[in-house]
C-alpha cells in the first residue's frame, strides 16, 4: 500500500490511506457479490438444560430457549471469515472426545452468561429457520442422520467441514429441500460418538 508522507503535509497522506481504504472495502463487496451463495446460511449452537434434563425430558420451551444463533453468512467471503473465527467450526472443542493423556472422555464444558454448560449440538440451517421442529417449515419434515465413532480429531472435522461446504454449495441433491444440518454429542457406553442429522422439508409432498 502507498502511503503519502504525511511529515509536515496533515491531512494529503490521511486522504491517500482513507482512499486505499475504501478501494479495498470495494474490492471486498465486488468479490461477495461474486461468491453469493443460493441460499442465505446462519449458524446455531444447542446447550444442555440447566437442570440436566435430557432431550426428551425437555419442554418445548426450554429446547427453544437453549438454542442460540452465532452468526450468518450469504456469500463465500463472509462465510470464511466466520468459519474461520469460532469456535463451532471443529466440534471438538466442545464434544466429549477422550483425553489424550488419561484416556478418558473429557466432558468438557463453558460459561455461558455465568453458568457452567454444555454444548450438545452445532446446526446450520437456512436462515430464518431455528433448528427446531416447531418451526412450521420443518413441521411437516423429518431427518436422515447416521451415527459415527469418534477416531481422531482431525478425522471429525473434516467429515463436519465437507457436509457444511457441500450444503452451502448446493452440492447435494434437492438442496431447495434441505433446511439444515445438525452434529450431536451422543457418547454412549463410555464410547465417543457423534450424530449428524440431515433435515429436511416434506412440505411439498404434501
């Protein structure tokens, strides 16, 4: 970047960077408008119930008031620069996965607005669609999921980062149909397992 000397000059070299600046902002929308996507994405995350309720114990209230969106995206630049800033994009960080150095599974949990939680789910979904089936376009819907053991850390993030950018590239068949994905923390038997849900919208066929 050329920037002007601004020794003795004021207000000629703060011009030159305002302007590079902008040049760059408008290269960066030029580019977004280039990459949009054909849907418009939002990225949820699902905690525990504060009292330790599982998923069919809880009331339709309490589901809803544990799930949370962490961001949205409608083009692949604004997608990337999200992807690349949270930590949902690698569920590991919050799934119980097992200890490298005592071997057991680590249940990990985080504070969220003063309490210790537990993350049980990551989803992206269409936006303007919760991750919920109340929600009337997946009301009349359902979902193929299939269940994976955990191997490596490696392993599960690059299963969860090719269901994601296949989604948003409408890479799958009927994506028009797809309301979402979901990836759940399922350890069973003291074994680390994970669900991935392929929702999807029946209203058509109706």
């Amino acid at each position: 970047i050329y920037i002007m000397d601004t020794e003795n000059k004021g207000l000629p070299g703060k011009k030159a960077v305002i302007f590079e600046e902008e040049k760059i902002a408008s290269e960066e929308e030029e580019m977004k408008k280039k990459t949009k996507l054909s849907f418009e994405w939002a990225i949820w995350e699902s905690l525990d119930s504060m009292g330790g309720m599982s998923a069919k114990m809880q009331s339709q209230k309490d589901y809803l008031a544990n799930i949370h969106p962490i961001g949205e995206f409608n083009n692949l630049i604004s997608f990337w620069q999200l992807w690349n800033s949270i930590p949902h994009a690698d569920p590991c960080n919050f799934f119980t996965i097992p200890d490298e150095k005592k071997g057991t599974l680590c249940n990990k949990l985080f504070e969220h607005k003063g309490d210790m939680r537990k993350m049980v789910a990551i989803c992206l979904f269409k936006k303007g669609v919760a991750p919920a089936w109340e929600e009337h376009i997946n009301h009349f819907g359902g979902d193929f999921s299939t269940v994976v053991k955990y191997t490596t850390k490696l392993h599960f993030k690059e299963i969860w980062d090719k269901l994601v950018i296949r989604l948003i590239g409408s890479q799958f068949s009927y994506t028009e149909s797809i309301t979402g994905i979901r990836v759940v923390d399922k350890p069973f038997d003291g074994q680390p397992y994970f669900k991935f849900e392929l929702w999807v919208d029946f209203s058509e066929a109706q």
